[in-house]
C-alpha cells in the first residue's frame, strides 16, 4: 500500500480527540479518496438550513420519500411528550466492521443543549460515551476524588467511560450537555454478524 496517504483535518472537526464521522486521504495533490465505514441518509423537514458535518455536506431527503420513518418519527413523539423533531440521521452497519467512531452532534444549527432520540434496528451493538478532554467529571465523582485514581480505574475498566448495548426496538436519549461534554461511538465488533439500522431523531431549531 501506497506511503502518500495521509489524513486531512476536517475544517469544521476542531477537536483533534474527535474522530470524523467521516474520514478523507489525501492520495496526492490532486487526488482524495472518502471513506465513510457505514451508509447513511439525512432526512429534513423542508425549509430547514443544511446540515454540514466532518466537512461533508448530505442531501436532505423528505420524509413523505419514506412513510415507515413518520410512523416511528410520530411513536417517538408519543414516548417523549414535548419533543419535536424535525430531522433524522439513518446509520445502517452491515456488520461487525461497520462503525462510528468518537464524536459529538454538537453542530450548532442543533442549539446549546440538543435532545437526540436514537432508535435501535437489528443488531444488538456497544454504545460509549465519554467525557471530552477538559470537561470536569460530574459532582458524584467529585465525591470520590479521595480514592485513589488506580482503584477508580479498576473498578470501571475505562475511567469516566459508560458503555450501553443498543438492543433491537430499543430508545436511546441524549440531552442536556451530552453533545456539548461528551463523546459518543459505536465500535467495531467482531461478533456482530448482522445488519444494525439506527435511527438518531433531531431537532434543528
Ligand atoms: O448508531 C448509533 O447508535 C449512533 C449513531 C451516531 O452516533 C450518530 O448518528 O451521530
């Protein structure tokens, strides 16, 4: 395999601990190749601005385009009263080697403290989050500062690290600060051996 590739920093990714969600090689001067290890598909009330993330601008599909996704859209909004999404971001993982590495949904056009609903397909996969460099562990773990650091790592595996499994017809909701303090990926497994679809539900305000 070719020495010349290397990766280019995304413009609109500052935070060098964030993994883009999608990831660009520069082959040489001219030549870039774009890897994006799952398929997806945006789908936007009309009249909404565009969503750009990882410098990547998707094509807002409408959702008359796909009935079943209102029907659960409106369930979703029965289950979390007040909510009131108007955007969709599908994920469809093949596989165990499809994935999404570390990242937040913090874009702006999503406000200061976004909720995500994100609705779960088909294969059971692991969820993380952690909290991103610099942003203070909350008051409960405050509370165990006088333990030392090695027994606290022991005990939780990765320190700070919270790990879900997001299992078929499940609902999954992130709000308040989560975008804004933490990070959240869904890994490769070797073992997941069917495809996964997952809805994240949004609100562009
Ligand atoms: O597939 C998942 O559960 C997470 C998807 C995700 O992180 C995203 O769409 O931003």
């Amino acid at each position: 395999m070719s020495s010349k590739f290397q990766a280019v920093c995304q413009p609109t990714n500052p935070n060098p601990n964030e993994t883009p969600k999608r990831q660009i090689l520069d082959l040489d001067d001219e030549s870039q190749v774009l890897y994006v290890p799952r398929d997806t598909c945006y789908v936007a009330s009309p009249g909404l601005p565009d969503l750009v993330y990882s410098g990547h601008q998707p094509h807002a599909h409408s959702w008359d385009e796909f009935p079943p996704l209102k029907d659960i859209l409106e369930a979703v909004h029965k289950a979390l009263p007040g909510s009131c999404f108007n955007s969709l971001l599908l994920n469809r993982y093949k596989g165990g080697n499809d994935y999404v590495g570390w990242h937040s949904d913090d874009e702006k056009l999503y406000g200061s403290a976004p909720e995500i609903a994100s609705v779960s397909f088909g294969c059971d996969r692991d969820f993380f989050l952690k909290k991103k460099p610099g942003k203070k562990s909350n008051a409960k773990e405050g509370r165990n500062n006088e333990e030392p650091a090695s027994k606290r790592l022991k005990r939780s595996g990765h320190a700070g690290q919270h790990s879900f499994t997001l299992k078929h017809g499940s609902l999954f909701v992130m709000r308040g600060y989560t975008q804004r303090d933490w990070l959240h990926s869904v890994p490769k497994r070797a073992k997941a051996d069917a495809t996964r679809i997952n809805l994240t539900f949004r609100r562009i305000v």
